[in-house]
C-alpha cells in the first residue's frame, strides 16, 4: 500500500478563490459532504480560467472535459466556514493540464483536503482534443507549481 498523502500549505499554491459554505453543503455528520469537494475543484480551476481570460464557456471554440479527478481528506470542513481554495497546475501536454487544488479553512495554512482535476481541452464542435490555445497556455505557464 503506497505512503498515505500529508496535506499541502498554502504556499504551495499560485492562487486562490474564497468560497462561502452554505447550510446545505453539510451532511447528516453535520460536516461538509465530500461530493460538495469536487465541485468546489470544478468552481476554482474555471472561475481562475474565466477571469484570466483563458475560457469563455459561452462563445469559446475550446472547452474542458474532466478525465480524471481525485480527492484526500484531512480535516473537516462545514458550515459556516468559509473556504479558500488554491490552485496550481503540476503538469501540462499538448492537450491536456493537470490541476491541483487545496482546500484550506479560511486563514489555516494546513490543506483540509486536496486534490486534482485532468482537463482533456477539446474543439466544442468536433469534441477531438486540440492544443492549449495561447490564452489558456499563458494561464498553465503562470500557474506552474513552485
């Protein structure tokens, strides 16, 4: 069995989107329910592409479709807690970049969970991959981890 994955400091990451829990996100464990984690992933990696100009969801001739995600748990977060997610990409090819995004209890250094999201970019008619357009290029190269 691979070593268990330690959580990541915020330092570790090239920016970040503050993100508000809501009543519903808890469970019945009165704790966020780990699904509302992977749509905060999705949330961070395209608000950060979208305000930086590298996707237009709307009018765009590329689009991300998620081939891979994963997610480790180290500290409970919940309502009314409010978030602050990092993101950083570890790695990108011709098509395809790999995101990373921490979790991190507003104002804690300590990652409450982190992950990734693979994002496959694709022609939105032909739905074949292509290659990094230059805006979303630039977006990977300043999101780089450190």
């Amino acid at each position: 069995m691979s070593e268990r994955p330690q959580p990541h400091n915020r330092s570790g990451y090239r920016a970040f989107r503050t993100i508000p829990t809501r009543w519903a996100d808890n469970d019945m464990y009165g704790h966020v329910n780990n699904v509302v984690y992977y749509g905060w992933f999705d949330t961070v990696v395209n608000a950060v592409l979208i305000e930086r100009g590298a996707l237009d969801i709307h009018q765009g001739q590329t689009i991300g479709f998620v081939v891979e995600t994963q997610c480790n748990y180290f500290a409970p977060l919940a309502f009314p807690q409010t978030v602050e997610a990092g993101i950083r990409v570890a790695e990108a090819g011709r098509s395809s970049v790999r995101y990373e995004i921490a979790l991190f209890a507003q104002g804690v250094d300590t990652a409450a969970a982190q992950g990734h999201f693979v994002h496959v970019y694709v022609d939105r008619a032909t739905r074949r991959p292509m290659v990094l357009p230059e805006a979303l290029r630039r977006v990977v190269e300043e999101l780089g981890a450190q």
